[in-house]
C-alpha cells in the first residue's frame, strides 16, 4: 500500500518503486490538465533511446501525431528500466 511506502520495512529498490508511482503520476497529470479540457499522453524515455536515429525520428513522428490531435505530450524518464543508477547521473 502507499502507507506502506511511506514507512517501508525493508530496503525499497527504486526502480520497482518507480514503476508503481508511473500511474499515479500520470493520474495527477490526468486531473490536472483535464480541469482545462486538455488531454495528456505519457511517452516513457530513457537516455539510451536517444542514440537510436529510428528511434528519434518515431519519437518525432508520434508528438507530431499527438499535437495535431491537440494532446500534450508528458515526457518522462522510464526509471523503471533506465540503466543509469541514479536520477540525472
């Protein structure tokens, strides 16, 4: 639970901890941009990602999609599998 987490009783691996808070986080971003009748799309990166060029020009191809369908784009690290150890390392 989120009480849980809070006061955890064992060492918590990051990792897993952020793939649990991605729903939440994206929950907040939902509510928030929904009091302004705008919708949100998430789109889960990681640095690795950024050195693929197919990758970049899909990432390109898929805002462009979603901004011509007049949705905001929230870019965020994908912690979850992000091979760095440590946020912004």
């Amino acid at each position: 639970s989120f009480a849980d987490l809070q006061k955890p009783q064992v060492e918590l691996d990051g990792k897993a901890c952020a793939a649990v808070g991605q729903s939440s986080l994206m929950a907040t971003y939902d509510d928030l941009f929904s009091q302004l009748d705008v919708t949100s799309a998430q789109l889960l990166v990681t640095d690795n990602d950024f050195r693929d060029k197919d990758f970049r020009k899909q990432l390109s191809e898929t805002v462009k999609s979603l901004l011509a369908l007049k949705v905001i784009p929230i870019f965020n690290e994908n912690d979850a599998v992000s091979t760095r150890k440590a946020p912004y390392e």
